[in-house]
C-alpha cells in the first residue's frame, strides 16, 4: 500500500511536513491507546519539544485530569515502542495546553414545506373565505409558495 509520502518524491518541503505528519499522529495513535476514557479524543499531539510531548486540550478541566494522570501516562509511553517512527527516545514530561476551541455552529435542519395534508386543509379554508378578502389572498400565497418546492 502507498502511503501519502511515497507520492512526494522530489519534494522536499512536502516531504518534509508529510514526515512530520506521519511522526505526530504515530505518536497520537500512542497517546490514545493509554488516554483514560474521559479524556478519549479530547487531547491532541501538537509537538515533541526537548523530550517533552506537547499535547493541546479544549478547556481547564481536561487539562487538570490529564495532569493528574501525566507521571502515569509517561511511565507508560517510555515503555519499549512497537512503532519504529517513534523512535526510541525517552519522554521526559508532557506539557498541557489548553486551546479554547470555538464551537462549529450545528448545520441548520432543512427547511421543509407543508405537508399535502396541511396543504389540502389550506385549500379548504381558502374555499370558506370569502373571495377577494385579504385573508384569502395570503392564504393562497402562502399555497401556491409550498407548492412551488
């Protein structure tokens, strides 16, 4: 199977951040696997900084329980590494930042139309009015508006 790198052959700069890449996320796929449950998928690998894992978090209170668990979570990432991109540098701390990150606005449903049935009872109300009446003249806009979608 390629990989991503093995397309980038003769460029350097992508070779370079591709490389970069690869060594990051082996290190979050490491992370993740002795993260505790609360804190799964809440803490991200940013850099590795003189022996030290630098790792982001979205508020206060994951950083207070990641570290609680830091001298735990070195011991356990020190341990011998199955990974050969990690290398086999000793950890010598985790440094927690907390990036506040801004929510995505939840998509906005679609907006739906009237339903036949609702459409039918309007038409029988229209038919009750009386003819020319503004009531009946926005009614049937408001008809022939659902209609069209």
């Amino acid at each position: 199977m390629k990989t991503a790198l093995s397309y980038s052959s003769g460029q350097t700069e992508l070779s370079r951040l591709l490389s970069a890449t690869d060594y990051l996320l082996a290190w979050q796929h490491l992370l993740d696997r002795y993260l505790p449950g609360p804190l799964q998928g809440m803490v991200f690998v940013m850099k590795l900084e003189n022996g030290a894992l630098v790792v982001a978090v979205p508020h206060g209170t994951a950083a207070a329980r990641l570290r609680q668990f830091t001298p735990t979570l070195v011991q356990l990432l020190n341990q011998p590494r199955q990974n050969p991109a990690l290398g086999d540098g000793q950890l010598s701390a985790i440094k927690v930042v907390v990036q506040n990150v801004i929510p995505r606005p939840l998509p906005k449903p679609p907006k739906t139309g009237l339903s036949k049935k609702a459409l039918g009872s309007l038409n029988e109300a229209v038919a009750e009015l009386p003819a020319g009446s503004s009531v009946q003249q926005a009614l049937l806009r408001l008809i022939q508006h659902h209609r069209g979608k």
